[in-house]
C-alpha cells in the first residue's frame, strides 16, 4: 500500500477517521427501496386528478408497488438505477352525476432510461362501461390526469436525485495537485456504453464485474 502523500492519489487510502470514500473513486451504493415505496404513497395517495370541464377522480389505493432504486457513485459519476410496476386504484364522478365510479391505473414500466415521463406508459381501466366512465378513464389516460400522474412521477426523480445524493460524493483531497473532475449523473443506459469505450483494460475489466454483479 502507498503511503500517505505518494503515489497515485486513486489507491492511496487515508487515514481518516470516518472511514471515507477518498477522493469519490471507489464504488458505493445506497439502497433506496424503502425510501421509494414511501414516497409513491405520499405522492399518490388521495391525489385528485381533476378536470373541470369532465369531473373529478381521487386515488383511494396503491395496489402494487413493485421494483427497485439504487444510487450509486463510481468515480465521482453518481448512477441511478430504479425501475417500477405501480398500480393504483381511482374513484370518482362525471360532473353532475351522483354516481361514484372506480377503476384503476397502471404504470408498467418506469425506469431510469425515461428521460422524458411522457415516454412512461399508463394503462386506464374502469370497471363500469358507461359514457360517464369512459370520459373519466380518457381524462386519466390522455387528459389532466395523465399530466398530473406524470408530474407526480417527474417529483419522485428529481427527490430521489436530491435525497440520495447527499454524501455520496465527497469533497475531494488535494493530493500532488491533482482533483477529480466535476461530477456527473448518468443513468444505466450511460453507464453500459461508458464502460464499453473505458481505454483503460484493468477498468474494462473493473466495470464487467461490476456490471455482471448487478445483474
């Protein structure tokens, strides 16, 4: 092991008593499962999806919440993984109407390779054929709704981003006047292609464990 001062700054380990991360260069990772399920249900929970000139539909349910988020740093480049099935239960009325109707939502597919949340489907259904339904269910799917169900889901991103990244990257040591360079967030999808034009054989070699560990 070098010591303290000499040599390459990536390898040297300091003696700290915190035990950092020197220098943001080796890989670590926060598990944000938990953190994630917690922040679908207060984002969607009683949300009310309301369009003035249709009516008025409330989320009563999260029925499902399956998948997995990681934040990950690698070399000062914070890579976050998640992807998603939600499904939600809705209850609601055509203006109007007394009639209360339901029916649910699904997001099959959220996943960190959705720059854009108007690329993440939502499947509508409703349990009651009527007229009324169905302006409801087109309300959800391709009216306010759909833009609130995607505000919602942009929120997650940006909490997640902002959560998770604290203490993942660490203010850097001067050491031989070399600094890391500014950091970065990238998403799996980035990730997979940088490593496949990383000059650097031992990092070739580095990176395809690690991409073969997560699977």
């Amino acid at each position: 092991m070098a010591k303290w001062g000499e040599g390459d700054p990536r390898w040297i380990v300091e003696e700290r008593p915190d035990a950092t991360n020197v220098n943001n260069w080796h890989w670590t990772e926060k598990n944000a499962d938990s953190w994630s399920k917690m922040k679908f249900e207060s984002l969607f929970k009683g949300l009310v999806l309301d369009d003035p000139s249709i009516g008025k539909v409330e989320i009563t349910e999260i029925e499902k919440c399956e998948g997995e988020a990681r934040v990950n740093n690698r070399k000062s480049k914070l890579i976050f993984f998640y992807e998603w099935v939600i499904e939600l239960k809705w209850s609601g009325k055509v203006n109007n109407k007394n009639e209360a109707l339901t029916g649910s939502i699904s997001i099959p597919n959220m996943s960190e390779e959705h720059t854009d949340m108007r690329d993440v489907d939502i499947e509508v259904t409703a349990e009651d054929k009527s007229s009324e339904a169905c302006a409801l269910k087109q309300m959800i799917f391709k009216g306010k709704g759909a833009s609130l169900l995607r505000e919602q889901l942009q929120e997650y991103v940006t909490a997640l981003r902002n959560e998770f990244s604290k203490g993942l990257i660490l203010p850097a040591s001067n050491i031989n006047n070399t600094s890391i360079k500014s950091t970065t967030t990238i998403s799996k999808a980035q990730f997979n292609n940088y490593s496949a034009t990383t000059p650097s054989k031992v990092a070739k070699e580095h990176v395809s464990l690690i991409t073969a560990a997560l699977g």
